[in-house]
C-alpha cells in the first residue's frame, strides 16, 4: 500500500481550530509513520506564512508542526540566512527568529541551528558542502524575512536549495515567510525594486519549489496589509491592488495565485493532498480569473491550485544530494517523553487569560490561571506569548 495514501487516512489537517490549534487526526502520528515517510519517499508538509512568523499568533502552528514530526527526541530546526544574506545583520535576523523557536517551542527542548548560506563567491556561499548537513538533518527547515529577489540569485541552482529541496521530498517540513515565500514560488514579486524604488511592475522567475509537483504558483504574502492607511493602498504585499491587477494580467493562463493574509498560515501537504488553513486571516486563490477565498480551519484539495501531482523523489535533485539526504536521515534514536496535546477547554481557558491580561483584569486572570492549574496544566508567560506545560512536567 501506498505510504501516502495510508497517511492521510490516519492523519487530517480537520481538527485544527481557528488558531491552528488541535491534534492532527486522532491520534498524534507515530514514529512509525514518521520513518515510512522517509523510507518510502513521501513529501513533507510546506507551510507558507502570510505574516507573524515570530509572532503569538503562529506559536500554536509550529507546535502542531513539531507534534506532527513525530520524533522521539529534540527536533531539529535549520534556519537559513540566506533571504537576508546581503544585510550585514543577517546573522541576527535569523537568531531572533532561532530566539523566538527556542522559547515558545520550550516544551519539546528544539535543537535550533541558523545556517549561514549568505552569498555566493563568498565564504559563507548556499554552495559550500560544509553548510549541508544541517539542512540534511533537519526536521524543519525554515526561510523567513529579506528580499525575494535576492533570495532567488543566490538560491535557484544552489548546493543548498537543492538540499532544502531534497529533504522537502524526503518528509521534512519547510516552512516559508515573507520573502522566501515569495522567492520560492514560479514567480517572483520583485517587491522592493517596485514599491521602493519605483521600477515598473513585473515578474521575475522564481524558484518554483511547487513545481515539483505540478503546481505553478505565484505567492503573495501580507494580502491584506493596510500600513499604509488610507492614503496608499498596500495590500497585495505593498504592491497594491491597482498595481497588482495589472501584474495578473502578465501572467500566464495556467498560474495560480496564492494570496495569505497576515497572521495566517497556509500549510500544504502533498501526502494527503490537502491545503489547510490556520491562524486569523483567509487564503485567496486566483486561478483562471476565478477567486476563491479560504478561511481558518478550512481546508481545500491541492487540486483547487492546478493539476496536483505528488513527486517521486529522486531524479528531482542532483544524484549526490539526494544520496546525502537520505544517508543523514537519523535511525531510531533512544525515546524521550513525548510533549503531551493542550486539551481544547484549556486552550480555551489560556485565551480568555489572554484577554484579560490585555484588558489588564488582573483578577480575572488569576481565576483563570487557577482554573488552569486544576486541569493539570501551568502556564508560563514569554514575550513570545503563553507557553502551557503539563503541571507534573
């Protein structure tokens, strides 16, 4: 039997609550399911972010993620500087998003590792083969904020992409914001060039990290941004809609827009051939000058992106990346306690807290904090947002 098709009978995207919350399926997934992933090749999940990547919003996504890898010990997470690569600073950007993972994923003690592929002819270059084996071994691999543009010259045929892209086919999940979501798309909004500097609107290939399995997409983070008031439009990723309606008309009858609100995430798993939303805003997909619009917790068949068709695996990298790959997937490893599901009712008691801390009901929150501890849970407060632990733990 098919791998993939046994996996996405046991394991649904349709319990995820509006926050991106719930357990997935019912029951958390084994690591059995886990090692025949890898063993028979099936894809992991891509999880694109419309905004919020270190924000409260998104902590409940990555939790459901690393519950959802399934492995007995600290997942690794790779961050890749590679987005922000040409800013002096691009080391801190990536750890302040290591720094928010450590935190908020305190509960299940991740091994977070900033991989520093900045530029190329540089000694820090996406191709040197020393910076491989932490995306190889890699359970998350994620690319956040920069320029996409940027994020494509030093991408797109790289040693490192295609070991981002190896490890994607081989059950890896890659999780993609701001910049790098756009980057990895057929095309590519070139949004600095146009918004700041003035350059007339166009598209530049991309990395086309979905056409792999037969979907040709155009991604567009911040949808719905409104920084710019009431006297700029800069929705459509500060493009604007004007703008970007004339930008849809150069593109090609058979490319789909995905269009992610912020604080949204869009996760797509080409093992269930499933797309679910999460997180606070909706999902817009324009495709053949149809618009559908896609609100937390629903979910959609990867056929509403165009002709889905899952990839194999090998023959879509370089023989020795995917050799590599598959040589650095971990055995199995001693087991560690598994990180317990938040029930639904003291998540639901954990957001009322929430609101009342904002409205700065103190008393309030404490009642709600005791009503927590009596269901056996404690709540520790982080600048990334609550963190909820077992209350034995």
């Amino acid at each position: 039997m098919n791998i993939c098709a046994a996996t996405a009978r046991r394991t649904s995207y349709n319990d995820y609550d509006a926050h991106g919350t719930g357990t997935i399926g019912d029951r958390q997934p084994s690591m059995t399911v886990a090692t025949e992933r890898q063993e028979f090749q099936c894809p992991g999940p891509v999880v694109l972010l419309g905004s919020g990547e270190t924000s409260q919003v998104m902590g409940p996504v990555y939790e459901t993620l690393l519950r959802r890898i399934g492995r007995p010990t600290s997942p690794r997470i790779a961050i890749l500087e590679t987005p922000a690569g040409f800013e002096p600073n691009s080391a801190q950007v990536a750890e302040r998003v290591g720094d928010f993972l450590r935190r908020r994923l305190s509960p299940f003690s991740p091994l977070v590792q900033v991989v520093p592929a900045r530029k190329r002819d540089t000694p820090f270059s996406p191709d040197d083969p020393a910076l491989l084996e932490g995306v190889y071994r890699a359970d998350l691999v994620f690319l956040g904020p920069g320029s996409p543009t940027y994020a494509v010259r030093q991408l797109r045929g790289s040693l490192i992409w295609h070991a981002v892209t190896a490890r994607h086919l081989l059950g890896g999940t890659t999780v993609l914001a701001s910049a790098a979501m756009i980057a990895a798309g057929a095309h590519a909004l070139p949004v600095y060039e146009i918004f700041k500097v003035g350059e007339d609107p166009r598209w530049e290939e991309g990395l086309d990290l979905m056409g792999l399995h037969g979907l040709s997409l155009v991604l567009v983070p911040h949808w719905n941004n409104t920084d710019g008031g009431m006297e700029l439009d800069t929705s459509r990723s500060y493009i604007g809609r004007e703008r970007f309606d004339k930008l849809c008309r150069l593109l090609e009858e058979d490319r789909t827009v995905v269009g992610l609100d912020e604080n949204t995430a869009l996760v797509i798993d080409p093992a269930l051939g499933q797309g679910a939303v999460t997180g606070r805003g909706n999902v817009t997909l324009i495709r053949s000058g149809r618009e559908s619009i896609f609100t937390a917790p629903q979910t959609f068949p990867l056929s509403e992106l165009g002709p889905f068709r899952r990839a194999t695996g090998r023959g879509d990298v370089p023989a020795d990346i995917w050799d590599a790959a598959v040589a650095a997937l971990s055995p199995s490893e001693p087991a560690a306690p598994a990180v317990p599901e938040v029930p639904a009712e003291v998540r639901r008691l954990i957001e009322e807290r929430e609101v009342a801390r904002e409205r700065k009901d103190w008393a309030k929150a404490d009642e709600l904090r005791q009503r927590i501890l009596a269901s056996g849970w404690r709540v520790n407060d982080t600048p990334e947002g609550p963190v909820p632990e077992p209350e034995s733990s």
